[in-house]
C-alpha cells in the first residue's frame, strides 16, 4: 500500500513572490531528484502541488499545497529523515516559510 503525504505551506507575510515560485519549483523537482539509496533511481511515485484555490476559506494561513506518494513506508521514513535533496530543500525554508503542516496516510485506512 502506498503511503500518501500532504505538505501545506503558509508562506511569510513579507514573502517576495520569487523566493515563493522557486520554493515551489524546488519542492517539485524532488520528484526526480530524491535518489533511492540501492536502486539509485528516483523512488517517489507521484509529486503535484500548487497555490491554494478553494473559495471555502479553511485554509487557516496555508496557501500552498502539495501531494507526494511513496510506494512504502520505508521509502517515505527515508525521505523525511535521510535523503540528501530533501534535507537540503528543507534547510532553505525558513527564510520564507511561516508555517509547514504535513499530514501522512494510507488511502483507505482509517
């Protein structure tokens, strides 16, 4: 079963909307730049995101979304803690990111 991961994102107040497009840009290309230490090929499954469009007004601040799937719990325990290109992508966040929340689960386990 493949482990689904939800990134939402709320972006400082005073964010230019270059530094947010290339965060963006950059939180994509971990699709083929996150390497599985054996197969050394890109093992995430699936990566979309964008600008939050909902007119039902929850996002609660958040105002960007993104959906990474892994084919295991493994994979996904390996790019949380241990990938190189996640780890970098993740240090540069914090001169423009307020807030992250991340959310994993099985589709159809409750």
């Amino acid at each position: 079963m493949s482990i689904i991961h939800v990134v939402l994102f709320q972006f400082k107040a005073d964010a230019k909307q270059e530094d947010v497009k290339a965060v963006c840009d950059r939180f994509l290309s971990l699709k083929t730049n996150c390497v599985h230490p054996t197969t050394k090929t890109p093992y995430i499954l699936s990566l979309k995101g964008g600008k939050d469009n909902s007119p039902e007004g929850l996002q609660n601040g958040m105002t960007h979304g993104f959906v990474v799937e892994f084919a295991s719990a493994e994979d996904r325990d390996y790019y949380v803690t241990t990938d190189p290109a996640h780890q970098d992508f993740k240090r540069g966040l914090g001169v423009v990111l307020e807030k992250p929340v991340v959310v994993d689960f099985v589709d159809g386990v409750y």
